[in-house]
C-alpha cells in the first residue's frame, strides 16, 4: 500500500545502472543495478543514496545511467475504425 501511496504523489519507479571501479582492480569496472521510487527530475533518493555510496563504499563511480517510468498514467482512448455490431 506504501508504493501505491508513492506513486500517487508522482514518484516513479526508477532504475539507475551504475559503473564502478574495482577497489582491488581500478582498471576493472562493475555493473550495480539500483531500483526504487523516486521523484523525477531531481532524484532524490537516488542522490541520497550515491552520497551514501562515495562516503561509505570503496569503488569509485564510473557513471550512473537513469530511466524513470510513472506507473500510474491517465488511460488512453483511441478510434480504432471498425465498428462491430452484436445482436
């Protein structure tokens, strides 16, 4: 029920892939996927949580790539230009 709370207050379900560099390797670079809700643009809880990864976890960010869905959308209407008559 949370979630369904979140999302009605325009937070978004948000993936965020991030790179990082092997602490025992820094040539090496690993893959993290992260997924919450979020608020887009700003991506709040994404930062908290990048801040929270360069203060409390050795591997050096790489990059970071984000896409952001809202889940909860107005529906769609569409003509579809067929007519189908039952009797």
């Amino acid at each position: 029920m949370a979630n369904l709370t979140r999302q009605l207050s325009d937070y978004r379900l948000t993936t965020a892939e991030i790179l990082y560099h092997l602490p025992d390797h820094p040539t090496l670079l690993q893959s993290f996927i992260w997924q919450d809700y979020d608020l887009a643009p700003r991506f709040p809880v994404l930062h908290g949580f990048l801040d929270f990864w360069v203060t409390k976890i050795e591997g050096r960010l790489h990059s970071v790539q984000v896409a952001s869905q809202k889940l909860i959308t107005p529906g769609e209407l569409r003509m579809i230009g067929t007519e189908l008559m039952l009797h």
